[in-house]
C-alpha cells in the first residue's frame, strides 16, 4: 500500500514514497488509471496544473514554498539516471 503523501516532510520520505508507487504499480499497475509511462506523465501534467482545484476542493492550501525546481530535475534526472 502507498504511504500516504501527507507523510512526506523530507528528500528521504519523498524517496519512500515514490518507491512505494513503484511497488505498488509492479503489483497491481493493472488497477491504475494511467497504467503506462505516457499517460501517467500527462495526468501527472494535468494534476500539476489543476493542483489548486484539488488544494481548495479538499479545503486545503495550496503549499506556497514547493520547491518546484527540485522536482522537475528529479524528474528529468530519471531519464537517464541508472
């Protein structure tokens, strides 16, 4: 099961997490609505747009200090990172 993104405070947890949606998708990726890597880069896309739908929807706050830029070299590290 996925830990709980509100449990992610640090690097390390966020690392966790992530590994746990990698385990969670080679046991059951089947159950995902984005199943492949295409579809799941473009709803991560749409999400990251509409994130401030989702924050208010759910009654909370837009975080304003995300560290957008460690995110997105994480995400391109990945593409050639072994």
């Amino acid at each position: 099961m996925t830990t709980s993104p509100d449990r992610v405070g640090s690097r390390e947890d966020l690392a966790a997490f992530v590994r746990s949606l990698h385990r969670g998708h080679a046991e059951d990726g089947d159950s995902w609505e984005n199943t492949d890597l295409s579809g799941f880069l473009e709803a991560l896309a749409a999400w990251i747009d509409d994130a401030d739908g989702w924050y208010g929807n759910t009654g909370r706050e837009l975080p304003p200090g995300g560290d957008w830029t460690f995110f997105a070299r994480a995400l391109q590290a990945a593409t050639m990172y072994e």
